[in-house]
C-alpha cells in the first residue's frame, strides 16, 4: 500500500472507531518499508544534488517554471507527471511529501501550502526571507509536527565536525560561551536589478517564476547561472532573496546555531558603510544579536559578511584565512572552526582545561548519516520531529538573520520580542519584518 493511501487508512481506521488510536510500532514498522509518493519541485539545478535520494523513493509529480528544466528532471523521473505552478503540483492525487529546489523567495511560501496540505517538506535553504515568514512557518510546523517530517537543506550539518564542535561547547571545553563570531566573505557586487531585455522565451514562464514578487522585467542574466549555482544570478535582489545571509549565511550560521541552543535575540544592531540600495541587498554586513541562553546567561552572536571581520585573538593566526567560519569566546578560551576543522585556544597561563572531560568514544554524539536520508526515514518511522534541521531550529536561526535585515534598514539597534514578533523600541521598523506580495499569492495558503 502507498505510504498516502496506508496513512489516509491509519487516520480513517482511528476516527471510524471512535478511538484514539496510536499508531503501532507494527504500522511504523510497514510503513518504514514503503516508498513514499514525492513531489519535486524545481526540476533541475540545485534539484540535481537530490536525485540520488529521489530515486529510491516514488517521484510522483515534478515541477518547473522552466520547460528545458523541466525535460531534464522528467529525464530522470519519466513517471512523474509534470507541472509548470507548484499550486497545481501539491494537489496531486495521493502525495506524502514535497522536496522543494525553487527560488528562495518562494520557500515560504511551499513550505506553508505543504504544512497546510500535511505533507512532509524538505525545503532547500534559505527557509524564509522575512522575519514574517519564518515566523509563519514556525507557527505551521509546531502545530503538525508529531505528523509530519521536515528539513532545510543545510547539509553540511552531517559532517562530523559539527558533532565534535557541539561536544567541546556543551562540555565546557571553553568555558561559558560569551561572544560568537561567524562570517562569510562571498562578495557578488550588482548595481540594481537587472535592465528589461525583451520578452521572455516561449520555454520560460517567467510570470509564474516571478510568482509572488512585484514584476520586473524579464532578462536572460536571471537564467545564466551554471546548474546548482543559478542562485547567483538573482538571491542578492531584495524581492528575490537575502543576499549571502540565506546562501552561505545558512550554512555557516548553522555551524554555530548547532551548538548554542538559542532561540530568538532580543536586540540586534546592523552596521556598514555602505548606503541602503533598494534593489540589492547589502554586500558588506555586520549584524550583532543578544540572546539570554537557557542558562539566563547573555550571549552574544555576530554575523559578518563580504570582508566584515572578527579580530583575531592570536596574532599568528588570520582569520581572513577562513573563508567560512565561526570563532566562539568562552570565558577560558576560544575555538575557532571552519565547516571541516576546529582549532581551540586556551585562554590564559592558568588555564589547565581540567575544568573539561572529554567524552569516550561511546559518549560521542552519534553520526546524523546521510542528510536527506535522514529527513526520508523521518517521514516513515514514527519520529517526524527528529530531524536536524526541522523547520523549528531552521526558523529560528533565519528569524534571527533576517532580523539583522530589518535593523540594517531601520539604521539603529532594535530591541525585539521574540514571542509576539514585534520591535519594541521603533514601531516604524515593524514594516521591515514583512514585506508585500504580488496580488493573487497568499504565503500561508
Ligand atoms: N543546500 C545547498 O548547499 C544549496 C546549493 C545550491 C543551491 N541551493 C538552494 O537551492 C535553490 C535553487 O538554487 P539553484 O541555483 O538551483 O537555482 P535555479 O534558479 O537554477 O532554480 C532551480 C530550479 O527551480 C526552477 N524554478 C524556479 N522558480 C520556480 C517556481 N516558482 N516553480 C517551479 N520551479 C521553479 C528553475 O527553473 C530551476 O530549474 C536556492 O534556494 C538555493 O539557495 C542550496
């Protein structure tokens, strides 16, 4: 049976009784061997990286805004039925989940109408670009997340160093984390969008690719970008994505998310030199969150961007080095690690680092194995909720991103109330939280 028809059978079975029923280990059991009915959306590009997990799982239905693109997934999926609007696509007859490769600023948007359709959603990154959407997607996934399955494709998260980095945190092998430092120095200069250059080709819906964004006018330059790096060409404009906060910002940042255990800041202040353009987001960036930690302790995370750098503590070691990177300040010491290695600096003469017990082998946090695999076998055993990146973790980490937005188009530190979702200081700033939507789209549909 497939695993959409054995759920409608599990729900039908617990209501007809009159019952709550659980479902039993042996439901989960079956369950486990099925192959889920998956709708792909955004054929080809990043999609590629997808394939391979696809494969072992039944594509159902596949969808593109761009016909070549489009051809190309079919290649790979001759079963799937084709879509050209990923509204049509999630109302396939009998779907389980979504994986979703489009533009950023349509991930929102998919990720809601999958929540709201109960179907299991693996959202490429970045999740949101407002602080708004996140916020909304948040508030959808808590409400269903005993039933279904989610992650953001930030797949670094499975390699070991993440596991060993958040082992030296938790334990203590630095101390009291105080001040984070994360970076990245991807620099991709634009002056503005891009100038009209005639009509859309017949094989590009360009109006559906716009979707909810205000129109602009159509160019090739949009399209230009090698497979899987398309992205490129268009995430820096303001109504098509956030820049290098949502691409390697997502990466990068989860890094340090992994082992701090925040959840939203309380203020952020945003600085630069350079001047707010209304068409491209800002190259060069730092934003700097507070947050009180579990242990009503105040942290302090840094985001850098485009050439904004921490100082190094150690004057033989360039930080400028390390394209990607995050350095954590404890109150005895400081590591600083790249998505593959970390490096820690004992603080002091003094410091012995008695007050840190490394872990036994066994005691090691056990490997997350294959990321999308990880999200597939969510769907199916019984645990939706144990995934790495669920869209719980992944929205709060973009939340507090984009809120570095906001404050760099408010021009001033902005204190926050996570719980309602409001500045509190500039009641002006709150337009920056959100953004408008092209006539006849709805985020949360
Ligand atoms: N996790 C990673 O490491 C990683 C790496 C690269 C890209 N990405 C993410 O993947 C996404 C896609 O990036 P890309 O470089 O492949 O971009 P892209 O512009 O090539 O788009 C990918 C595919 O989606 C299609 N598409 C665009 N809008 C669509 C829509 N509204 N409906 C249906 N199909 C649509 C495109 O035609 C294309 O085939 C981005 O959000 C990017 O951030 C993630």
């Amino acid at each position: 049976m497939p695993l959409a028809s054995r759920r409608s059978f599990i729900n039908k079975s617990a209501i007809m009784g009159g019952l709550t029923i659980l479902p039993s280990s042996s439901v989960f059991g079956s369950t486990a061997n099925s192959k889920l009915n998956i709708a792909l959306i955004g054929a080809h590009g990043r999609a590629k990286a997808h394939y391979g997990n696809l494969k072992t799982e039944n594509v159902v239905a596949i969808c593109d805004v761009h016909r070549d693109n489009l051809a190309k997934g079919q290649e790979v999926f001759p079963k799937a039925k084709a879509y050209e609007d990923w509204r049509k696509c999630l109302d396939h007859p009998g779907l389980d989940a979504v994986l979703c490769c489009t533009t950023d600023f349509t991930h929102s948007f998919i990720a809601n109408w999958a929540l709201n359709r109960d179907l299991h959603c693996y959202m490429e990154k970045p999740l949101a670009i407002t602080v708004n959407e996140a916020r909304t997607v948040r508030a959808n996934y808590l409400s269903k997340k005993n039933k279904v399955a989610t992650q953001v494709g930030m797949q670094r998260h499975a390699g070991s160093n993440f596991n060993r980095l958040r082992e030296l945190i938790v334990d203590g092998a630095i101390g009291e984390i105080k001040d984070v430092h994360v970076w990245g120095n991807r620099q991709i200069r634009k002056p503005g969008y891009l100038p009209a250059a005639g009509s859309p080709p017949s094989n590009i819906n360009y109006d559906l690719w716009l979707g909810p964004a205000p129109h602009h006018p159509y160019n090739p330059d949009y399209f230009s970008g090698r497979p899987g790096a398309n992205c490129l060409q268009w995430n820096m404009y303001w109504d098509f994505g956030i820049g290098q906060m949502g691409d390697m910002g997502s990466h990068t940042m989860d890094l340090a998310w992994n082992c701090l255990d925040l959840t939203l800041p309380e203020s952020v202040i945003s600085t630069t030199e350079e001047a707010f353009n209304p068409d491209v987001t800002p190259v060069t960036l730092t934003s700097r969150y507070m947050f009180t930690n579990k242990n009503n302790n105040k942290v302090r995370v840094s985001w850098y961007q485009g050439g904004a750098m921490p100082r190094s503590p150690i004057k033989a070691l360039d930080l400028k080095r390390i394209g990607h990177g995050a350095m954590f300040k404890g109150d005895k010491g400081y590591i600083v690690a790249d998505f593959k290695n970390r490096l820690i600096y004992p603080l002091g003469a003094k410091n012995d680092m008695t007050q840190y017990k490394r872990r036994s082998p066994e005691e090691l946090i056990p490997p997350l194995g294959n990321f999308q695999q990880q999200w597939i076998d969510a769907c199916k055993n019984g645990r939706p909720a144990e995934t790495a990146c669920n869209f719980e973790y992944s929205a709060n980490m973009i939340e507090t991103m984009c809120l570095g937005l906001s404050a760099f188009r408010a021009g001033e530190e902005l204190s926050y109330d996570g719980k309602i979702g409001e500045v509190t200081n500039n009641s002006n700033a709150n337009q920056y939280l959100t953004k408008a939507y092209r006539k006849g789209w709805t985020m949360n549909g």
